[in-house]
C-alpha cells in the first residue's frame, strides 16, 4: 500500500451502498466488506469474514507477539438508509468534495472514521515496518440495526478478544472540527412499542362519540403522565441507582465550546428542558431520558372523517446512564403503562432491545485505578497526538448517544475504550446531506499514527 490515499479510498468505500436494514442492498454491503478485507489484507492482516444469521463481520488480526501491546479497533461498514432522497444536494451514494467536506452516505458514520484507522496504520508501518503492536480490526456490518449477531461473535471470539489490552473507538462526536473530545460514556438504551386497542373497527363519532373510550384519546393520557413538567421522567424508580457526576466531569464541560444559547441556536428551538434542575448541556449527558419517537392512530389523510379509531400507537426509547439496569427499566416504564391504562381499551406492549451504558474513568482525572498499565499510557499518547495535531487538549466529555456494542465488549471481554469523536454536528449523521471533514480526516490520521507508534515505547 505504498500509493495509499486516503481521500480516494473513501470515495471508493462510499459508493458502495451497503444500507443493513433494507435487503435490496445486499450487493452494497457485501461489496464494501469486500474492499475494506482487501485493504486490510494487503497491509498484512489475516482476515476472516465470520458468517452470521444477516450481515457477516470482518475479523482482522496481525498478531505479532504475545509479549507486544494488543489494541482492537471498532467500525462498521453499514450505513443509514438515504431517505429521503429528494433532501439531498447530491447523489447519496456518489462523493462530493465541496468547501473542504467529502459529501455522501456514511462519509462520518463509519466509513471516514475506518479510513482514518486504516491510513494511520499504513503511516505507522511506513516509519516502523516491525511496529511491536498486536492490532485486531473488528467491523460489524449490523450496527445501524442493532448489532444483533454481535452476542454470538462474542462467544467465538472471546479468548481471542479478551488477550487485548484495550479498544479504540471512532463513532463519537466533537464539538466542532478544532475541539476533540474523548467519550468517556454513552449511554444504554431500552425501546418498546407500546398498542392500545379499543372497538373491533373504527367508529362514527356521531354515532358512538362521548360513549366510546377513544385509544387516541387515552395513549395521550398515558404519555402525557410519564413526563413532569421540568421534561424529568415521571416513574417511580427510574433514576435509582444512577452514576453521580464526578467534580472533573463538570470542569471539563465548562470548556465546551457551546452555551445554551447557541445550542437552542443550532437547534432552531426557542427553549430546552433542564430536568431535575439540570442544564440543557447537562442533561443530555449526566441524565437519563426517555422519548417518544412515534405516535399515531386513526385516520391520516387528507381532509377530515369522523371516526373513533379502533386502535392506537407509539414507539418509546429510553436513553440510560451508568449505574441504571437496562432490563429492570424497561420493566419499570411497561409496569407504569400498565398501571395508568385504564379499563374499556387493551394494551399491548412490545419490549424492543435494551442495552446498559457504558463508562470508563480516564486514569489521569480520577484517583480511581481502572484498567491496565497499557491503558494508562495510551490515554496519555492520545492526548499528546491530539494536543499535536489539533493544537488543543481533548475534553473528556460524556455523551448521550448509544452505542451499545461497546458495553457488550466491556461486560465480555473486559476491554474498555478510548473513544475518539472524529464526526461534528456540521456532519448531519443520519440525515440528507451527511458529510465528513478532509482537513479533520488528515490531522486524525497523524493523531492515530503518532498513537500507534508510540506503543514502541512500551
């Protein structure tokens, strides 16, 4: 890989549209696997795809010695889907460089941040062609829906996963493309969908209405009650047990470069919630949360029809923080929809996945001791290249996306994580128009090489 180029391999890597959750892109996704094996391959990795009930995973390993530090890396090389399509200011699936940013599906979320570890890599080997460090590359092709073939990966690969020291992580954010910041938590996550039904059919609500107890009327009822009105989640139990902030965490988001104001700015809202007496910014990271993402029931058309619907629905998710049992909160919040829904409807209720959040203390902010040696000093080389290359220190922040696989490699395999966020708010993860920066994508290479290298010090 002497002629590497990092900008053309991410142009290559996104044209191939490898959406998970929709099967007519099954040849997008089995062709970006393709490329990134080769890739790894022909830098000297010994690559497996291991096969799973959906979307295989690319197990890369180049184990040199026992004796030598063992990183593993995390990506995935699934994406979004584009929709919808008519937002977008070009193809989504064919790369555009406009004004500094390579435009296109998965530029940020994952293939840019994969792009990034794997340049650095080849950098790395150039200065060091004997570099005394063990790398395994884990990217999954599920992330976007779930990781639902990760649990049996993990009982494979175990062993072989557990000798690692510790994990690097590159599918978090940043403030913007000058401040970085180190993840020191996500938060887990509990869905349900939630159906309450009422008559056999829809109604005449001339006929039947005032008699007839209405869904709709009666899920807005209910969730309407699982909030109070400082935005807080009104049930009994919900935040017990939760991680308290520790003095450094609110020092470190003191220096965020973004206040309230600016925030409901780029939010283009004229207020925010501050639950439990918590600020905007606080919330979203120190506090848990719970949402609803979709509601309906009845008639959707245009005009009017006068009906009691049948039947009515919303789609819930809680966001969690550490010290919350994922398992037991989705108890918890289907217990209270069961105790506030009244009799005349029937309820119905399906529990989605649930993970738990994961955290890891930063050796140098804390007296308390976690983790190994070698996680020690490469929290201490990934501030040095950072402070190098973005010519600021990283904040240590956490944060109040999920990404539940990272617990799993946690609770399996006992690795923690430095997680790196190369994506900023200007990226539009998940949205038309999603983009990644090249001036960032350049400087995170030289951050991840000096990193790599500087385990020789070991």
């Amino acid at each position: 890989m002497e002629n590497f180029d990092a900008l053309e391999a991410l142009k290559s890597y996104i044209r191939f549209p490898s959406v998970s959750t929709d099967s007519k892109f099954l040849d997008g996704m089995d062709n970006a696997r393709e490329y990134i094996s080769s890739i790894l391959e022909g830098i000297g990795f010994n690559v497996q795809i291991v096969s799973t009930e959906c979307h295989p995973i690319i197990y890369a390993e180049r184990f040199i010695n026992k004796d030598y530090p063992h990183i593993v890396l995390y990506g995935h090389y699934d994406v979004q889907p584009a929709d919808p399509l008519g937002l977008w200011k070009s193809e989504a699936f064919e790369p555009v460089i406009k004004d500094g940013r390579i435009y296109g599906r998965g530029s940020a979320d994952n293939k840019g941040p994969t792009i990034v570890h794997i340049a650095a890599i080849i950098k790395a080997f150039k200065q060091n062609a004997n570099l005394p460090l063990n790398i395994t590359y884990v990217i999954e092709g599920e992330e976007e829906m779930g990781s639902p073939s990760m649990p049996k990966f993990f009982d494979k690969y175990y062993e072989r996963i557990s000798r690692a020291d510790l994990m690097f992580v590159s599918d978090t954010g940043s403030p913007n493309t000058n401040q970085i910041v180190i993840t020191t938590a996500l938060r887990g996550l509990v869905e349900l969908e939630v159906k309450l039904k009422g008559p056999q059919g829809d109604l005449h609500s001339g006929i039947h209405g005032g008699a007839v107890i209405n869904p709709l009327h009666v899920l807005s009822e209910i969730i309407a009650s699982l909030h109070n009105k400082d935005g807080s989640v009104n049930i009994p139990g919900f935040y017990h047990g939760i991680q308290e902030i520790e003095p450094w965490e609110l020092n470190e988001l003191k220096q965020y470069p973004l206040d309230v104001d600016a925030y409901k700015a780029m939010l283009c809202v004229e207020d925010l919630h501050s639950p439990r007496g918590f600020s905007p910014l606080e919330a979203v990271r120190f506090e848990p949360s719970l949402e609803v993402n979709g509601m309906g029931g009845g008639y959707q058309g245009e005009g009017t029809k006068t009906i009691i619907p049948s039947q009515a629905f919303a789609k819930i998710t809680c966001r969690l923080v550490s010290g919350q049992e994922s398992a037991r909160i989705q108890d918890l919040v289907l217990n209270a929809l069961e105790d506030r829904c009244p009799s005349g409807v029937q309820l119905e209720v399906r529990r989605g996945c649930h993970a738990n959040a994961y955290s890891i203390v930063p050796p140098h902010k804390s007296c308390t001791k976690q983790g190994s040696k070698v996680l020690e000093k490469a929290f201490k080389f990934t501030d040095t290249a950072i402070e190098k290359h973005f010519y600021k220190k990283p904040l240590y922040l956490r944060e109040g996306g999920s990404i539940p696989v990272i617990a799993d490699f946690k609770h399996r395999t006992g690795l923690d994580a430095i997680m790196v966020g190369l994506f900023t708010p200007q990226d539009n993860l998940h949205a038309p128009n999603e983009s990644f920066d090249i001036k960032l994508m350049y400087q995170a290479i030289d951050v991840f090489s000096d990193i790599f290298l500087s385990f020789s010090d070991i």
